[in-house]
C-alpha cells in the first residue's frame, strides 16, 4: 500500500507546475552586495534600512508603533509591487535607525530618514517618524 501511495504522491507533485514565491525581498549582507544589487537592476530600488542597535538614546512614546509601522509599510508595498520595483532590506545598515532609501539606474536619487533626536527637559530621545 505504501508503494501506491508513493506512486501516486510522484504523479500528483509531476502534474502541479512548480509556484515561485510572489515576493523576494534581499537581505543586505554586505556594502558590496548592496551595490551589486543596485547596479545589475533595470528595475527602480527602494531600499529600507532598520537598525535598531545604533541607538546611543531611549525612544520616545510612539517609536516603537512608527518603527513597526514603517516595517509593515515596505511589506505591503514589497508584495504589491515586487514585479516593477526591487525591495532590498538593510539590517546590518549604517548609523541611522531607519531610513528610506530611492535609487533609478543605478544611483540613488533621494533618501528619507525616519528619525530625529527630541530634547527633553530631562534628556534626549529618538524619535521614529
């Protein structure tokens, strides 16, 4: 009985046509990549830079939800337009927190920081956006 249903296990995965996945979205490993990426696209590159280990201060009330939301923002936009735009995620990143990145033929063309340093009375906060 095993045999048969092997057999018809292999039939079944022979006639279901392989699915890519909708969306690939690159993890940055490296500068290197990240420019090999860039430079080999024919396609727009909206790169997301998070790196929540550089904080030299505390955050704010709200960084947290805005931090995520910017998070959730490029997967939406990621799976809704991966056929026109590379999204590229950046985890091992600079000195930002977050920062939105916009390049067209190879070379950026605007970025976006998500974040500022709020001076409270008591001491400075970062704030996401």
């Amino acid at each position: 009985m095993s045999d048969l249903v092997e057999v018809c296990e292999g039939a079944v995965r022979q006639r279901e046509p392989e699915k890519d996945p909708v969306c690939r979205v690159p993890l940055i490993t490296s500068q290197r990549e990240e420019q090999m990426l860039i430079q080999s696209t024919s396609k727009p590159v909206v790169k997301l830079l998070v790196n929540r280990h550089n904080n030299k201060y505390s955050y704010t009330s709200t960084s947290d939800d805005n931090l995520l939301k910017n998070i959730e923002l490029f997967d939406r936009l990621s799976l809704r337009f991966s056929r026109r735009v590379l999204f590229i995620k950046d985890v091992i990143g600079s000195n930002e927190i977050c920062l939105w990145a916009f390049y067209g033929h190879g070379k950026k063309l605007a970025e976006v920081c998500c974040t500022s340093i709020v001076y409270a009375t008591d001491r400075k906060h970062t704030k996401v956006k």
